[in-house]
C-alpha cells in the first residue's frame, strides 16, 4: 500500500536516529517522522503554488506542536484539549524559524508552512533537536526551493569540563551550560544558549566541537535527498523595476546618504518621508504604480548606503566600529514596586519592575517538560509608541515572549537559590523607545531593579549586541548595532553574561552562516563591551545589592518542622492553617520535606503566624509552666490543653496549695491557667499536670528577684 515508503538510520550522538518517510502526510511538499529512542517526531511542510499577492516579504511559518498524550498527559483547563501554544513550543517554533530562514530565496513569495508535531517524548531525547533535524530532512527532499540542508544538537558541559552532545536529562540538569546549535556542513546558522558564567574561550571550542557532529549529520541528510528529493519547483521570482531604481538613484541617491546620516531617528525618518513624498509627487505619472515598488525600493537603496559606510567603518551615528553609544542607568524611579531600574542607550530605552511574591503564586507549566513550575518570571513588553507608532495592543507576540524568555536565561544562573531567598520573582521590561537591541537593554534594566529590589544577585549581567557586515573581500563587524544597522546588517549577535562569564547567547542571521573567525570577533567584543557596561554604568547606578528589600515588598520566615506534623498544621479540611492566615494576616506555603515559608505585610504578621504554628508542633516538655485552657471538668479533676490538641490532666489534690473540695471551686471550663507538666507516660502519651507546682515555682522565683 505504501509503495513509497523508506527508512533511513544513522547513529546520532552514540544513539540510533531513525527517519521514516512516504507512508503517513502523503499531500505534503515533504514529510518525514525522526525517532530518536522513543521520542517522536513528524515534521511536514507545504507551500503555496502562486505567490501571496501584496506582499514584499517571504511568508514563511513554523510551528511546534506539543501534545500531551506524547508524554501520557490530559490537557488541563474545561475543554481537555491543547490550546494555544506553550512558552515552550514558541520558543522552539523561533529556534527552528531562525536557521532556515536565510536558506531560502530571498525573492521567494509563496507562502511556506512548516509544521512539527511531538507523537512521543521519552524526555531523555529532546522533541526540538528531533524536530530541527526533521524541517531540514522535509524541506531538503521537497520540491521547495532551499539551501540547506542545515542540522542540529543540543550542546552541554560537565563539570569536569568535558563537553556534551544530546544528553540524557540527569546529565542536562548538572550541564553548566545549555545551547542548541545549528549549522550547515560549511558554517554555523543558529546560535541558542544559556550558561553559567562561561568563559568565551570555552564556548567557542565548544561550538567547534558540536559543529563537528553538525557536519556528520547534514552528510546523512544529503544521502537521503539524493535517494528521494524530489525536483526544486519553479517560482515566480519577485523583483523591482531596475529602471525606475536606477532613476530614483540618479536624482536622490546623495540626499538619501544625508538622510541617513543622524544619529536621531526620529530626524532619519522625518527626512526620508520627505523624500519619498517627493519622488511619489515627480514620478507617479510616468510609474503608475510606483507606490507598490518604492518602499522596496527605498529599503535596497538605503541597504547598500549603510552596508557600505559600514565596511569601510563608517557608521550612520558617526560612532567607532567598537564604539557603545550614550549610556544612563537609574534605579528607584517607581515609589510603591518593589524593585525598578531603567537603562538607556542611545535612543534604545528599556524600564524593568521586580516584583517579590511567595513561592506559590511561581509560574506553573503545563507543557512537554519534566519542570512543573518556574520560580523567576520576566516578560518583555514592546508596545507601538516605543518606535513611534500607532497601532492597538494585542497582547505579547512571539518576539515579544522570546525577548522576554532570553533576558530570563541570562538572569537565572546568578538568582540565589530558593534556600538562600525564598520569593518567586517577576521582572516586567517596559520598552519605552527601541532604536537596536531592546532585549540585552531589558537585561541590564533587570539587573538594576534586582539589585534595588534586594535580590542577592551573584554578580550584575549585561547584554550587548554585535553585527556583521560581509563582502567577497572580507567581513566587518560592529558593537552595540542600531536598529539601521540590524534591518540592513547580515547578524544580530546578542550575548549577556557576568564579568566572569557567558550567561546567554542568541544569534540571528541574513545570511548562509557564520564562520569560526567571526563568532570568535563577535564574542570577543561583546565580552569587552559588557565589561565597560558593569563597571560604568551599572555599578555607579548601583554600587550593590541593597541589604533590605522594600517595606512594600513581603517579609519572609522560613521554619522547619517535622514532616509528621505537617498534618497538624493543616488540620481536617484545612481549618487549621486557614484559621491562621485568617487571625494573622500571612500566607503560609508548607513544603512536602517540613519546610514552612510564611509571607507576611509586615514582621509582626509573620511572627505572629509563626507562634501560632510553633503551639501546634511543639512537644510538652516535663518540668515546663503553660497556661493552658480548661477544656472539660470531673469530679477527680480538670483537663487542660496546654498546647493545640494536647491536653493533661490536673487532679484535684494538684488543683491548689490548699485542699480542694469541689474542682468547681477553683476553676471552670474556659478558664486559663498556669500549670507544670508533671510526668508523660512514654506508652500513652499522657500528660500529668499540677497548678499547685506551677504557682509554687512562681512563687519561688518572685521571692528570689
């Protein structure tokens, strides 16, 4: 029946990888399923016949689809069914996006859809790696035009300092740093890590190192197109009028060079329209339809001015190629957060909030991962008016949260630990303008409303980009790129870390890849240009971290008690410990191992709280004075609970330093009195109590004073 299936196997990473293609998604323009142990994936891609009319870019998609039955999981929420995509799957549909984009036409205006959907995840083998691996095989051996093939691994480092390929997850958790790398058989495409203060000189040769498998990997590919890759299609290429460029050269090129030569971009913007305006207002009589090409047009002209300053070492802003533009940092400027910090560069403007909350209201995730919760929280805003523009807000997009999910990975590796500071944190980045690089700002403003909040930080992190420049002659690259110099550049090489180290790396390219040569420059400038960040901007901000956390933000006390009276402290139906928080005022959170955090508005609060829960757990101690409460009254004597849920008997001969007729006559249910703990009968439990001893004893002592 399925005349046109094929299997393929390769060893990957020491582990057997298995490709199946031709019996399932047989209406696809490519289709494969990668079975790396039991974890599996099918990737399928399609393409439009025609191209898209209006539109002056590549329409390309990809999308990660994670479904829970893959790891044995109902989806929760009312409707029992995956909704929108996780974090997660977002952020491996942009870590895919990312290395196959540039491989593609550049003229090319059909609609692409890649679509990767995890049937299987065994945890050990990561579903994104699988998913990489299978775009390149169902683009390569379609008839979708494309240079790739390109491939992938997930690249770690023990502590030993060996490094790592595709690990199992005991070996990832232990990693001292987590990248994804891609790369074709010639140079390396994507670039996704997160460290732990890595040096560069280490992550370099470890990008080597994977580069190396990378290499085996496309090889394995090739064959597999060779064997079954169908024919490339034609296209319909999409192109500009070159005598109406060529005209628009001639009478404006010089005062587009004007244009562009400002380091304000409000002023660029102001001069360009007005260049256009002109050109519409001189040539639409002779170019009818010159408005659906000069945007395009404007875009390849500018292009080749900025490209070309830029490889000469020239830049529009009149700045040195390793030169950072203005720098300010300021922290304290909200009143009632708990934490805020705001840093500035050049026209690039980015205000982050740190809010302290307990340790249950972290984020839960309902996803793929063996991670159920995540404690520290950042999100990246970037609304319209931060690049002077009009449009509603529609809530985070995938940029947005991939911004937000790369300044978290550079935070995370110098928060303290849950013992040394138990808070979940939020960071909230607002963009206030962006003119280049707003997510290594929101990483410096985080590290500014940390460090003001109180939040014991290892060490401060900055981010900084670096962009690239290539011609048949050479390659130039630039610190600190502005967002001119990212539309017309071929990379956006965004690195953060410590002064000791690499804390995260993201790479976007334009072009068929990097060589060693310039990752190696990229990292080596962005290393000096964090140096400079820290020690003259950020630490004259802020000198270091403050040694209090904000009257506003919520005092902690953590105890421990033994994990046998963790019921106690809950009670039947959680009556007990929702009568404390109703009497106190805190939140209590209990861990499974004895561990109590309670989280109050003020000290009184928690101390309060913490009493309360100390009664409960405590153990009469023989010898100690309590005032407890009558509880029940016999004839022979009265029962008094001295802590919650223990009580003991004080018999009536024990009642008073006097005979005693009738209990009654000393005291009555409801009433508090003083007694001593007497005796505890190690097999029952019970307690023997005396009032007569306790009175004695405190009569004593007031006699001694």
């Amino acid at each position: 029946m399925f005349e046109n299936y094929r299997k393929f196997e390769t060893t990957f990473a020491g582990r057997p990888l298995v490709v199946e293609t031709g019996k399932m998604a047989q209406l696809t323009n490519g289709h494969c399923v990668v079975r790396y142990g039991d974890t599996v994936v099918m990737s399928n891609v399609t393409a439009s016949r025609t191209p898209r009319e209006g539109v002056d870019f590549f329409p390309l998609s990809v999308d990660f689809e994670e479904k829970l039955y893959s790891v044995g999981k109902i989806p929760g929420g009312y409707t029992k069914r995956e909704g929108k995509p996780s974090e997660a799957a977002i952020l491996t549909s942009r870590m895919i996006d990312r290395p196959i984009r540039p491989l593609f036409p550049s003229d090319l205006r059909n609609d692409v859809s890649v679509v990767n959907t995890v049937l299987s995840d065994d945890q050990d083998n990561d579903p994104g790696i699988c998913a990489l691996i299978g775009t390149s095989i169902a683009i390569s051996i379609s008839d979708i035009p494309w240079e790739g093939p390109i491939a992938g691994v997930w690249l770690g480092l023990d502590k030993d300092g060996n490094y790592l390929i595709n690990p199992p997850v005991a070996e990832r958790e232990d990693s001292l740093m987590h990248v994804t790398v891609a790369g074709t058989k010639e140079k390396i495409v994507m670039i996704e890590a997160g460290a732990n203060e890595v040096p560069e000189d280490v992550m370099l040769e470890g990008l080597k190192y994977a580069h190396g498998v990378i290499k085996e990997m496309c090889g394995f590919i090739e064959s597999i197109k060779a064997e079954i890759g169908k024919e490339k299609m034609e296209y319909e290429a999409h192109d500009i009028d070159h005598e109406l460029y060529d005209k628009i050269k001639d009478a404006e090129y010089e005062n587009i060079q004007y244009a562009l030569d400002t380091d304000d971009k409000n002023v660029r913007d102001e001069r360009i329209g007005v260049i256009t305006d002109r050109i519409l207002e001189n040539m639409s009589e002779e170019y009818p339809d010159i408005a659906e090409q000069l945007e395009e047009i404007m875009y390849k002209m500018q292009k080749e001015i900025v490209r070309a300053w830029l490889y000469e070492g020239r830049r529009v802003d009149g700045r040195g190629l390793d030169e950072i533009r203005p720098l300010a940092a300021e922290v304290d400027l909200l009143p009632r957060v708990h934490g805020s910090g705001m840093f500035t560069r050049g026209q690039t403007q980015v205000l982050t909030v740190a809010t302290l909350a307990p340790l249950s209201e972290a984020q839960r995730l309902d996803g793929l991962g063996l991670e159920e919760t995540k404690r520290y929280m950042h999100q990246y805003n970037f609304p319209s008016y931060s690049v002077g523009e009009t449009r509603p807000s529609r809530g985070p997009g995938r940029r947005e949260i991939g911004h937000g999910a790369l300044a978290e990975k550079s935070l995370v590796p110098v928060l303290p630990s849950e013992e040394e500071f138990p808070y979940a944190i939020r960071c909230v980045s607002e963009v206030l303008s962006s003119n280049g690089s707003t997510s290594q700002g929101s990483v410096c403003g985080s590290t500014l409303a940390l460090m003001a909040a109180g939040v014991p930080i290892k060490a401060p992190v900055a981010g900084i980009s670096c962009g690239l420049i290539t011609t048949d002659e050479g390659f130039t690259t630039m610190v600190d790129i502005q967002g001119l110099e990212d539309f017309y550049g071929e990379m956006d090489f965004k690195v953060a870390g410590t002064k000791k180290g690499i804390t995260s790396i993201q790479v976007d390219i334009k072009n068929d890849g990097l060589t060693y040569e310039v990752i190696e420059e990229a990292l080596r400038k962005t290393r000096d240009a964090r140096y400079h960040i820290i020690d003259d901007v950020l630490l004259k901000a802020i000198p270091e971290v403050r040694d209090h956390l904000s009257e506003y933000a919520p005092k902690v006390t953590t105890m421990k008690i033994d994990t046998e009276k963790i019921r106690d402290v809950i009670g039947q139906g959680g009556k007990v410990i929702q009568g404390i928080v109703a009497e106190t005022g805190a939140k209590i959170d209990i861990d499974e191992d004895g561990t109590i955090h309670i989280f109050a508005e003020t000290q009184a609060s928690g101390n309060a709280a913490k009493k309360a829960i100390e009664a409960i757990v405590e153990e009469p101690e023989v010898g100690r004075i309590y005032k407890g409460t009558v509880k029940t009254i016999t004839a022979f004597g009265a029962f008094v609970e001295i802590l919650p849920g223990r009580d003991g008997l004080c018999h009536i001969s024990k009642l008073d330093n006097h005979r005693v007729e009738r209990v009654e006559d000393v005291c009555k249910e409801g009433d508090k009195i003083i007694v001593k703990v007497m005796d505890i009968d190690p097999k029952t439990g019970k307690i023997s109590l005396s009032r007569r001893d306790a009175m004695l004893e405190i009569e004593d002592c007031s006699n001694n004073q």
